[in-house]
C-alpha cells in the first residue's frame, strides 16, 4: 500500500477559490471562538465531538457553500491542531501556545465521499446541496486516477507562488513484492544526511546543498526578524516584512523538501542495487534536541530534518518492497571501532581507533554498528567498508553560499549569496 500526494495548479477563477477557503476559516473560526468562550466562563474544556455539535447546532441558520464533509473537516482542523500543541509540550516545549489568531482562510478539504466522480480526466466535487459541483480538469499524469484510490483532496494556498494549488491524496491500493534477501544498516547523520552498508560495501550520500540552505534560512530569518523590531507592529511595513519572511521560509521549505526526498530516493537505489530487503535505521528520536550544546550545535540539531528523511525512506522503501525497522537503538553506534570493538569518541570525519590504529569513515561506522546491533544484538560485528559519495542534488563546481565563507558575511556579496542559492 502507499499513499502520496500529487499536487498540481489551481485552474479556479481566484474568487471562487477565495470564497471557498474563507468559508472553511468562518467554520474554523466560528469552533475555535466557541471553544475559548466556553473556556473562559465554566472552564470546561470542550471535547471535540461537543464541539463540532454545538457548532452544527449555531450553524444550522447560516447556509454553507461547502460540502457535508467539508464542513466537518473545517471543524476538526482546530482540535487537529490543539492536538499538536499537546504533543510539542509533552515533549517540553512549554512555548508552543494553543491556536487562537482567526484565520482569513483556511486550506478546503474534500474528504472520499466529496470526491462525487472522475471521469474523463475531470474531477467533480461537491459542494453544498443544491450547488454545482467544481468541475477539475487533471493533468494528463494523473489520468488513471480513480474515485476509489482518491482518498482526500485539498484546495491549498501556496504561500511562495500566491497561487492556488490542488493537493489529491491517493492511495493506489497495490501490496508490492517483498524484494531483496540482504540486510543493510542506514545512519542518518548531519554533516552527510545518510550513510548506508551492507557490511560489503558501503555508500554516503552527501548533500552540502541542504546544510547551505539551512545556514542561509537562519542567517536570513534573524536579520528580517531584527528589521521587523524596527518598525510599528501592524503597521504597512511591518506586515510587508511578515509577509516576506512567509513567502522566504515557504521557498526554503520547498526546496529542502525536494532535497530530502532525493536523498531517500538515493538511499532507496543504492539498497534496490544491492538487492536489500531490510533497512535498520537508527533510532534518534530520543537525541538531545541541542538543549546545553553550543549555540552552533544547537543551531544544528535543531535544522537536522533526520524525521523527514526518515519518512521518506520508510515510505519510498515500502513502494519498492523493502522492510524498514527504525527502532535500532544508536547508543555507541558512532563510538564503537568495528575491527576491534573498543570505544572511542571519534572526532572529525574520520574514525581513527587508538586501541588498533585503523582508521574508518565516521558514518559508515555509524551504519555498519546499526546493521551488527539489528543482526547480532551487539556492536562490531560488520567491518565498515571504504564508501562510495554520491551526491544527488550538488551539482559539480557550482559554489554553495557555505563555501563562501567570509565573503559572504559582507554586504556587498549579499546578492552572490542569494544566486549561489537560487532565490
Ligand atoms: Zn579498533
């Protein structure tokens, strides 16, 4: 089984788009007032079942342009997101707040039972009873796509492009093979996002490009940030600013996501070519989240997108076949020398034992201690072997705004910088 998500341009008059989403941001809306309200004079904090009754009781006179199951979804989306907020503090952040800003407009999701028929390449969505359904024409790709597999579709607001996108999630329904008859160890680190072995050979799979974005975010976001002290919150300048540091991170999140998944991609390859059918990934859900590292680490730690790539990977593996157990535990994984099984912090790239003097590639280590502690229980069973780069996404020569150090902390190489990033 796999689902995925297949995004393509919005072809709606604009308007029409608008009304749409500011419609399911007054349902939103109208579920988060209530609920705060509530709150705030019994001190009862309503479950979201009571919630979505009382809001279809108050609803009942105002007659809403959206789908029966659209206008559930707009409801759910508060509690989704109170949801989140739970989980973040439960894991300490105590500074993520419940939602509580109105929303202008908010994503429109159509459930399956929305989804009326396709046919011919064009979609049909409902919308309230008595209205025209919204005739989608799809792109000649996803022609073979059916009513059945089409599991929810989502009418999305591009902040980077400031244009309306479709978001159809499917799930094509199809169990493939069981593939390959090897096991092999990933570790997913932060200078080389993953290294991968099957005790054999071994492969890093490095990606400057990511590590250079991450770097110019930050830098970037804190110099909008300290431009924005210096205007009047609210005022026309301060909300241009706000708004450019949105559009900023929408590009970098898209660019790092289109990184990330070439990445899992190679990592995927690489196993399909060694005929793998198990990958053990390391644990690091349970890694500092940088709290008492240096301020650079932490920096680090805090960018390192080691969950995305995760995602990716298990669900890249899965559509090719291949099983992955990430609950291998990193513990001494990066420190234990594979010839002779002593401890060592190892400091740089490379691993150089001072107990027997071979010297390994740090993130094959890494991988080739997962892939023994997967198989044997224990560490130092697997040699970690001379890996091979590959690097899907830099391209060769081109300097990355990294590599230009010092240039890039004077003004005038500001534009160079933002080039040599492609903004
Ligand atoms: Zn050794």
């Amino acid at each position: 089984m796999s689902i995925r998500t297949f995004q393509f341009a919005c072809h709606l008059p604009s308007d029409v788009a608008d009304d749409l989403n500011a419609e399911s941001a007054r349902i939103y809306n109208a579920v988060m007032i209530e609920h705060w309200r509530i709150y705030r004079r019994h001190g009862i904090w309503l479950r979201q079942g009571d919630a979505e009754k009382l809001n279809d009781c108050y609803d009942s006179n105002i007659p809403s342009t959206l789908h029966a199951h659209s206008i559930d979804a707009a409801q759910q989306g508060f509690y989704k997101a109170c949801k989140t907020t739970h989980a973040l503090r439960h894991q300490g952040d105590e500074t993520v707040r419940f939602p509580y800003w109105r929303k202008n407009y908010r994503t429109t999701v159509w459930k399956n039972t929305g989804v009326y028929e396709i046919e011919n390449g064009v979609m049909q969505l409902s919308l309230a009873r008595g209205l025209e359904r919204l005739r989608v024409r799809l792109p000649s790709h996803l022609g073979w796509l059916n009513k059945a597999q089409t599991k929810e579709v989502r009418l999305v607001f591009d902040v980077a492009s400031r244009r309306y996108i479709w978001h159809v999630v499917v799930d094509d329904g199809i169990e493939p093979e069981p593939f390959g008859e090897f096991v092999a160890g990933v570790d997913l680190g932060e200078i080389h996002p993953a290294a991968i072995t099957d005790g054999r050979e071994a492969c890093v799979v490095s990606c400057r490009e990511l590590r250079a974005l991450n770097q110019y975010r930050n830098k970037r976001i804190a110099s909008i940030d300290a431009q924005l002290t210096r205007y009047r919150r609210g005022s026309r300048r301060w909300r241009r600013l706000r708004a450019r540091k949105a559009r900023f991170l929408t590009q970098c999140d898209h660019k790092q996501r289109d990184m990330e998944h070439k990445i899992a991609r190679e990592v995927i390859s690489w196993a399909q070519k060694h005929r793998v059918g198990l990958i053990a990934i390391g644990d690091v859900r349970d890694i500092a989240d940088g709290k008492g590292l240096g301020r650079v680490s932490q920096q680090k730690i805090a960018n390192w997108s080691h969950g995305t790539i995760r995602t990716y990977i298990k669900y890249k593996a899965a559509e090719a076949g291949i099983q992955v157990n990430d609950k291998v535990s990193e513990r001494y994984t990066s420190q234990t020398c594979p010839a002779c099984g002593q401890r060592h912090k190892p400091r740089g790239r490379i691993f150089t034992c001072p107990h027997c003097g071979r010297q390994f590639h740090r993130d094959v280590v890494g991988a080739a201690n997962i892939l023994s502690r997967y198989e044997f229980h224990e560490l130092g069973r697997y040699a970690a072997p001379e890996p091979k780069y590959r690097h899907p996404v830099d391209v060769r020569g081109k300097r990355s705004p990294a590599d230009t150090g010092e240039l890039a902390r004077s003004g005038e190489n500001r534009v160079r910088l933002e080039e040599a990033a492609g903004f």
